[in-house]
C-alpha cells in the first residue's frame, strides 16, 4: 500500500509500515529525526492529499483542541486558533483516500468533527506507558490489544502499567521529567501502537 502518516517528523509509523514492505512516507512542516529523510515530505500535508495514498494515519496537532487544556481555552485568540485546529482535522477527515485513522488525545473534534471510533493506552500494546489516546477510523477496524497477553478485546481491563515514579503527594507519573516537559516527545507514537497499526492494518 501507499500509506501517508501525516503531522509525523519522527517516522514511527512510517518506519513501522516500511518494515513490511508498504510504500509508506511521513509529512510535516518540519525536518524528520526518524533518519530516514527520502521517506519524509517536509511541506503542509493538505497539499498531498490528492497523491493517491490507499491509507493515512493522521496526527493532527492538538494544542488548540485537546480537553487537557480547557483552563486556556477562553484565553484571547484561543478561539480562533481552535476553530483553525478543527478546520485543519475536518480536512484530514474528509480526504479523498479510502482508509483514514486520526489519532489525538480526548479532544473536542469528537463529536464536532466526527464521534471517536476507540479509545486506547499505550500499555495495552506492550508499552509501559499510560497516556489515553482516541482514533477516528474511516474503513479500518479497531485495533485489537494484544500484548502482554494474546488478542484482548476492546473493553476489557488490563492492569496499568507500573509508574515512572511517585510523587510525595502520591501522584503517579506515567511519564519521565524530560518528556513530560517537552510538547514534541510526548506527541510521538508509542513504538507498540505503530506497530500494531503495521501489522493489523498492512
């Protein structure tokens, strides 16, 4: 398959669906740290939607979007900036490419744009990560868990993953300090899930 992995520098998806042997590029208006710069198209992925891709895992920024950060929302020109963000995974969603799965966190793009088809956390694909994370899915099935023990179905309860660390006021951090304090770290895919998009839908 042709697989655009739009919003994506860090070529984790893209590496995952070139391992098995699908004609796979990440898209971003940035440089890509995944080291494979002839696999990337640095430019506004709205201009690429046309290149006859047979999929696209899209990750659409955030920032303006998320629930996490309601308590800015009313701040002055957040509002425009949202109705941009929203405008920008409308695009996305509506491309003319038969198979489409967006990834973001709990955002209010579901149900403005389009309900969320799953809900999924990094550790239910192996990693030992809590970070919950909603996908949009046009022509796609839901992801099945499958790690650390074979094929979970959607909604059954796995344990959490152990924490990071504690803090003394008995919050769990899930995430270490320096990623944690970096927007662009914790935007990139967890290995697990990218590999589970490669291997359940190539």
């Amino acid at each position: 398959m042709r697989v655009l992995v739009a919003c994506e520098e860090s070529q984790t998806v893209c590496k995952a669906f070139r391992e098995r042997g699908h004609e796979a590029y990440s898209c971003d208006t940035q440089d890509c740290s995944g080291g494979h710069p002839k696999w990337h198209i640095k430019d506004d992925v709205l201009k690429h939607l046309d290149d006859g891709w047979d999929l696209m895992i899209g990750h659409p920024p955030c920032t303006y979007i998320s629930y996490a950060g309601t308590a800015w929302w009313n701040k002055p020109g957040r509002i425009q900036k949202r109705l941009e963000a929203l405008d920008f995974f409308r695009q996305l969603w509506e491309a003319p490419i038969e198979k489409i799965c967006l990834e973001n966190p709990k955002s209010c793009a579901s149900p403005v744009i389009a309900k969320y088809s799953q809900q999924i956390q990094p550790f239910y694909f192996g990693d030992n990560d809590y970070k919950t994370t909603w996908l949009w899915l046009k022509n796609l099935p839901l992801l099945v868990y499958y790690s650390p023990t074979p094929m979970f179905n959607d909604g059954d309860r796995l344990p959490p993953p152990t924490p990071y660390y504690i803090e003394s006021s008995g919050k769990k951090r899930h995430f270490t300090d320096a990623v944690s304090r970096d927007a662009g770290k914790r935007s990139v895919t967890f290995p697990g899930i990218a590999q589970a998009m490669a291997t359940q839908w190539g």
